[in-house]
C-alpha cells in the first residue's frame, strides 16, 4: 500500500523561561493509503503537537519544528511557503478539533462557514457551493439540512457541530483527515455515532485519517495502526490487533490495564505508579523508567530506540533489546 | 438492616426562564424532576446520565447549594431544607462535595496545607496546632507526602490536586461525600489512582458516596448501586450486578452499548447488538411529552408519546421508568 504521509525524525520544541520542552521529540511514522492511525497518549505525551506540527500550526518564536522532514504526497511539508501550505491545508489536508465551537465564526451561518472552502479551494462559485454544502450537511447525518444551513453556531448541540466540523473537513475531499480529540468533549450516545459516521466516509472516500486520543476505547473503536506516545517519543506501535492483543511496552500494558472496562470489574484497578516526569528536566534515560515495574539499570542512563518485533509492531524499550539482562 | 443516611423524596429543582423587561418568568428549565434517592449508610450510589441529565443539580441541591422546587432531603432524618443558615453551616462538615476541578477551588496563594485544614478552623472542630496533625493524618491516608503541606497548588499535578480535594473534604471527618465527576479530568493511569484511593477509604472510614459521573465504567467500579438519569427524571435503578447484567431500559442498554470497549473492533466475534441513538438529547427548556426519552427511543410506541412512565418496581432492587420493559 502506497504511503500518503511519511514522518521523518519530527522534533518540536517550545521554549519557555526555564529551559526548551521537548514536546516531540524524534519520532518517525507513515500513514498508508486509506489507513486510520490513532496516536493515543496522556497528557503533555506530545500527541496533539504532532498533529500541530504536520499542519504547520506551531506558533513561532514560542515554539519551533527544530528537526525533521514530512513528506505528504510527493512534496516535503517543511520547506513549504506560507502560501504553498495554505493550498494543501484545507484542501488535502483537512483538521478537526475537540472543540466545534472554538473553531466556527458565531456570527456567520453554517452553510456560509461550509461554503468557505468550497469557493477558495474547489472553485466552485456561490451557488454550486451552497448546493455542496446542503449534500455534506445531509452526509454527516443532520436531518433538515437546508434549516440547519441557515442556523447559527450557537444553535446547535455540541454533537451537531462537530458533525457540521466534520462536514467542512471532508468539503474538500481531503487525502487525510485529522482529528485531534474529536469526541472528547461529546456524550458516548452521540460519540457513538460520530465515530460510526467518520468511519463510514472514510471508508466511502478512501480517504487516510490521523486521530489523536487519550481513550483506549476509541482506539479499539477505530483504529488500523496505533501509535503509542509517552513524554515526546514514541514508545510502541503496532497494527491494532497486534497491539492490544499482545502489548509490549510496560507503559501500553499499564494503560491497557489501569482503563476501567464494563463488566469486568476489579477489586483493585490497576494502576502505574507516579506520574509523567517534568518535561523540562529529561535525562538520558528510558523516561517511563521511574515508573516502570521492570527497571533494568540500563533503563536509567540510556534511552531505548524503537525496535522491529513481529509483524509491524515496534517497541521502545530495553526489556526487548538483545543482549539486555532478564531476571 | 442499616438505616437510610440521605433520604431523597420527589426532589424537584425547576431552573426560571426569565424574558422581556421586568424578566418575567417564562417557563422553566426543569433540571430535576421528581427524584428519589435512599442511600444506606457505607453504600456507594452512582448517578449517571448525559450532559443535560440534571445529575450535577442534584448533588448541589442535596447540599443546598441550590434551591429545591418541591420534594425533601433528609440527612439522618433531618431536612435539609428546613434548617435556618445557622443550623446548617453546624451539619456541613458531615456532608462534603469533591468537584471535577479542584484548582478551580483551591486558593493559589494559600499552602496546601493550611488549605485543607482551613475547615477545621473555621468550624471550630480544631486549635491550628490539631489541626495541622489531623490534616498530616489525612494527607498521608491520600497519599500525599509531609512535605506537600507547605507548597503551593501550582505546583501540584492534576491527580495530587484531586487527593487535595478530597483530603479537604475527608479532613472534617464527613458522614457522606458527593463527588461530582472527580476523575474525569484525570488521565487514565491517574484515574485508576483515585478510583483506588475512594475505594480505600470508603472501607476505612465507613463513608456513604454518592458518586456523579458520566462515565458507566468508572462507576462501575466504584459503586454499588446505581442510578440512570435523563433529562432530570430517573430512568433505572438497580444493583451495579443486576443493571449491568440486565438492563431493562432501552436508555441504559443504549448508554451501556456506546461505551467504547479496548477490545479492537476488528476482533470482536460476538459483534453485540449496538444500539446507536439517533439525535442528540432534546433541550430540557422543552422536554417531550409523555416518556421523556420517546425522541430517541428506537422502541416507541403511542403509548410513550402520550403518558409519562411511572417509576415501578421491576423485581428485586430493580425499578425502572418504562411503559415497554
């Protein structure tokens, strides 16, 4: 399967009084054609800068891209203008955020706000463009579109505008959808039919999606390939199944188990110890190792590199590496 | 049998719609409408429900915090509502609220220390010198350390800052704790933390919770019994092993069904029935008619579009609101 993102040694710092945060640091993956990749961390785990950072939204001089290449359908992202970037956002790569209502103008109708895109990026003039926008607003499940057109954000739920979020995202057709939290903010009855419905048009469109959460539950939900995350780096990958059924790294197995699940009820949930470390203040070393259960004395004075294990997972960590004492 | 701690009769809570010059009243939001809770001492009853679902007012109208319409609360038999300011500032160290947020409530110039122990104080209950050794007593059953007590809250993480929640309301030795979604701003590996750390000192201390979440796997966890609630009515109620074993209303097993599970999707052999509501809840300003879930309900039939459910006993602790289960 054909690649449409490739993530080359991504590192994004932010500078603050106190020193630089390494809020990403060195981490490399691709998103193949018509794959879902969910990256899932805790946070200040570095998950939302990621997604940032590919869209070129990092706000210089507080924060920078120091390091890295993305490669997005033959061009290298970074070395982009601002004017280049603009025809790609929005057009082939589209953006959803956990918050609808932050990201729509409350004085302008939604049909309007649809209609945007359409005319700057597609073409189409006013009418086309409105016709448009009554199809994606029926497309993402909102029944009385041409109402619903006229609305204004402050008139709709929060399950509403998100759907009305999605429908400008997909506007354009977009090769990769985005969506950092989309559902966090939701009740799980209309969450539910939101993951459905993203699932649906991306399968509809054959279009890629890079969704960023903390829940384990949305990952199983929707996920083709997972990305585990913890102060920056990637500590784990793998194709979901894989992932879940057989997670390595002793963070992916904490989170997999500390997550409280329906009908299997513990009497004592498990927990992992601690908490992330501060990120201004990072040794050399595994950073999850205060935390860990295992701790080599490796574990303390070296960062682990990702490592190839069966099938497309990869793990991050000393307890896998060959030559590594085992007890 | 032991006694009923806080007794819950039809509890009603209208919210004003006010309009026009003189703000005339002109309709009301009914937050919670006709409600009843019993809750024994050392029991842990969850509250769960959807934004909109009126869970939060009824803790905060247990508590006073906001004003009742009609219907009574009864904390070891005395009601609340009755009790002139004076009598009930002597009752509140007994009845405790933890919040979702508690930076939100914490003073940023104040220590930590002396944050929590602030109460102790104020009520009386404590010289400062007693104080501090209760307090120290307290931060270390929420495993907190001696030397937090002199720093300051910012310099706490979200999960430190919900055990300093709930040492400050532990700390004036309390009969019974509301907590109104307290872990859900936590992150996973914390949440675990907290939930470990309630349960702990529920067997420890022998408190009463009524647990407020919307999160139907966290309350699993933590409560014995449990309470559905949609737009300001109870839905169902039963034992955590009977509600999660059989539910009966189409809410609760549509509301079980949508919680995502960590098992991948594209594993699950026993693809359970999901129910996907369709809609979003209806504004509470204007619910509908009859039972209030017909909107969404994917059995409805006349008869819910036209008479309200009554609540009625299902068998064993089980009562539900239903005209079809």
């Amino acid at each position: 399967m054909r690649n449409v993102m490739e993530i080359e040694h991504l590192s994004t710092y932010f500078y603050t009084r106190e020193g630089a945060v390494k809020a990403v640091n060195d981490i490399s993956f691709r998103i193949r054609e018509g794959e879902t990749v969910c990256i899932v961390g805790e946070s200040g785990s570095g998950k939302s800068v990621t997604a940032l950072s590919v869209m070129g939204l990092i706000e210089e001089p507080a924060g920078k891209i120091v390091e890295g290449q993305i490669h997005f359908d033959g061009k290298q992202l970074l070395n982009l203008s601002k004017q280049e970037l603009r025809t790609i956002r929005g057009n082939d790569i589209a953006m959803i955020f956990q918050e609808p209502m932050s990201s729509l103008n409350p004085v302008i109708p939604i049909g309007k706000q649809i209609m945007e895109p359409l005319k700057t990026h597609q073409g189409l003039n006013k009418k086309e463009a409105k016709r448009r926008a009554i199809e994606l607003i029926e497309l993402v499940g909102i029944s009385r579109p041409e109402q619903i057109a006229e609305s204004y954000p402050h008139q709709l739920s929060g399950g509403m505008l998100q759907r009305v979020m999605i429908a400008m995202a997909i506007s354009c057709e977009p090769k990769l959808l985005i969506a950092d939290e989309p559902t966090t903010a939701l009740d799980v009855t209309i969450q539910a039919q939101i993951l459905d419905m993203l699932d649906r048009i991306k399968q509809k469109a054959n279009m890629s999606m890079l969704l960023i959460t903390h829940d384990l539950g949305v990952v199983a939900e929707i996920a083709d390939y997972v990305i585990v995350m913890y102060s920056g780096k990637i500590v784990e990958e793998g194709e979901v199944v894989e992932l879940f059924d057989n997670p390595k790294h002793p963070y992916t197995q904490g989170l997999l188990r500390s997550k409280p699940i329906i009908g299997d009820r513990q009497d004592e949930l498990y927990s992992i110890p601690g908490q992330v470390p501060n990120p201004l203040d990072l040794k050399e070393s595994c950073y999850f190792h205060d935390r860990c259960e295992h701790c080599l004395p490796i574990c303390k004075t070296k960062l682990p590199q990702l490592k190839g294990m069966e099938g497309r997972q990869r793990v991050a960590c000393w307890l896998y590496e060959e030559g590594t004492h085992h007890d | 049998m032991t006694e009923a701690l806080l007794e819950v009769n039809h509890l009603k809570t209208y919210f004003p719609i006010t309009s026009g010059l003189f703000n005339r009243t002109v309709g009301h939001v009914k937050a919670v409408d006709d409600i009843s809770i019993t809750l024994k001492e050392g029991e842990a009853f969850g509250l769960v429900g959807e934004s909109g679902s009126g869970k939060s007012t009824v803790g905060k109208t247990i508590v006073r915090l906001a004003d009742k319409t009609s219907g009574e609360v009864k904390f070891k038999g005395i009601d609340l509502h009755q009790l002139s300011e004076k009598e009930l500032r002597k009752l509140r160290p007994k009845l405790q609220l933890i919040f979702q947020d508690p930076y939100s409530s914490l003073n940023p110039r104040v220590r930590v220390g002396d944050a929590i122990g602030e109460a102790l104080i104020n009520h009386g209950l404590a010289t400062k010198a007693e104080a501090r050794e209760l307090v120290l007593e307290v931060m270390d059953a929420c495993g907190l350390s001696t030397y937090h007590y002199d720093r300051f809250p910012h310099e706490f993480s979200g999960g430190q800052r919900q055990r300093i929640g709930i040492a400050r309301a532990l700390v004036l030795n309390p009969d019974l704790i509301i907590a109104d979604e307290p872990v859900s701003a936590l992150d996973v590996s914390i949440q675990a933390q907290i939930i470990n750390l309630f349960r702990k000192l529920q067997v420890s201390r022998g408190l009463t919770y009524l647990f407020i979440s919307h999160d139907l796997s966290v309350v699993e966890h933590l409560c014995t019994r449990i309470g559905v609630m949609y737009l300001g009515t109870m839905m169902e109620t039963a034992s955590r092993d009977e509600l999660f074993r059989n539910p009966l209303h189409p809410y609760t097993k549509a509301l079980l069904s949508a919680v995502p599970v960590p098992i991948p999707k594209k594993k699950r052999k026993d693809q359970k029935e999901r129910i996907v509501l369709s809609g979003d809840i209806p504004n509470p300003a204007n619910p509908p008619s009859g039972c209030k879930f017909h909107t969404r309900c994917p059995f409805a039939t006349d008869i819910c579009r036209e008479q309200l459910p009554v609540f009625r006993h299902a068998g064993g602790d089980h009562y539900i609101a239903c005209h079809l289960a």
